[in-house]
C-alpha cells in the first residue's frame, strides 16, 4: 500500500504491548489514515484483527517480512 501515515516498529514486544502501541499511534491518526505495523510476538495473529475488529479499524493485510535478524508479520490499518 503506497499511503502509510506511519510504520510502527513492535518487533520485541510481547502481547499485549504490539497492541497497546498499536492503538496508542492510532489515537492521533485522522480516520482513514493508514499505519502499518511490524510485530513478531506470534500472539499478533490473533491480537491484531480482534483488536481491529472491536476499535471498528479496518485490517487491510497481513504479510510476512524477514532478513538476516529474523521473521516478523507486517499490519496495514486503516483508522476507522
């Protein structure tokens, strides 16, 4: 997605903080705004769209990114 307002970097963090930054970052975006999320605590997959789904934010995509340090999910969201 080419409009991400912000990426928030929540790799290392354990549940529920990724979730806790999540929807700290999400309180200043305008609705309608996109941020994306990077996140490895498998606990995300399950956090992340119940979160999305009880805050009334729309969960975009998921996907997975890598390198040389590890593997984490990748979130856009829109505001809602």
């Amino acid at each position: 997605m080419d409009n991400i307002a912000e990426e928030i970097d929540a790799r290392g963090l354990i549940c529920p903080l990724p979730v806790l930054r999540l929807r700290k970052r999400l309180a200043v975006r305008a609705p309608g705004e996109v941020v994306r999320m990077l996140a490895d605590d498998p606990v995300a997959v399950i956090d992340v769209p119940h979160f999305c789904a009880e805050a009334g934010h729309v969960l975009l995509s998921t996907g997975d990114g890598e390198d040389a340090t590890g593997r984490w999910q990748v979130y856009e969201i829109r505001k809602g």
